[in-house]
C-alpha cells in the first residue's frame, strides 16, 4: 500500500494485521505484514493453494484486522 493508504487504515510499515476474506464462509489469514511504498497498490498477494483454500478469486475485498 502507498503512505495515503496507511493514514486511510491506520496503519504503518511492517505492522503485523490479521485479514478477514468477505465470503459465506470467511476465513482469517493471520500474521499478515503490511508493505509500504509508493510504488505499491492496495493489493494482498497469496500463493494459489491460499487462494484457492479460501475460495478467493483476483478483485475479491478483504478486511484488515488489528494483530
């Protein structure tokens, strides 16, 4: 995420968070590092077996949780 995001969220480099998908089913993915730079975009990456466990798909919103 880029500096204007964390003061969106409020939250800061390297904060450990937890993050909740939005499906019937959520899930938690925990002890998730937030990244910062103004070359980033507001994007979660995970592997493809994370992906596809939680039934996530690319688009698809999270919610960023306090660690």
């Amino acid at each position: 995420m880029t500096s204007k995001d964390t003061e969106t969220f409020s939250v800061c480099d390297k904060q450990v968070m937890k993050v909740k998908t939005q499906e019937e089913r959520a899930r938690i993915f925990d002890e998730v590092t937030v990244r910062v730079s103004e070359d980033f975009a507001l994007d979660m990456h995970i592997d493809n077996g994370e992906e596809n466990a939680a039934g996530l798909k690319t688009g698809d919103y999270v919610k960023l949780l306090p660690s």
